[in-house]
C-alpha cells in the first residue's frame, strides 16, 4: 500500500486512544449523573426529556 512503517504503527495506537477517551466519557457522564457544559450541569433526567 505504500504508506511508511510508522504510520502502520500509529494506527493502533490512535485507535486505542480513541477507545480511551469514548470509555472515559460514558464513565464520567454515568459516575456524576449527568454532563458538565460551559459552566452547566444537565442531569441524564433532563437530556433524556429534551430529547424526546
């Protein structure tokens, strides 16, 4: 395929950084209950009201 070796062995490792920050965010949102954003707390209550 013609791409340098590096970039085959960076792949993995984006992808797994990736995977990290998904995992980490779904934890965080279920551990406080809800989200933080600029400033506000929304609880999971709440977005799941908005969203219907």
């Amino acid at each position: 395929m013609g791409a340098p070796g590096k970039d085959a062995f960076l792949l993995p490792v984006t992808a797994s950084l990736l995977l990290y920050t998904i995992i980490r965010s779904v934890s965080l949102t279920f551990k406080q209950g809800g989200i933080y954003w600029r400033g506000t707390f929304y609880s999971l209550s709440e977005l799941k009201k908005r969203r219907q």
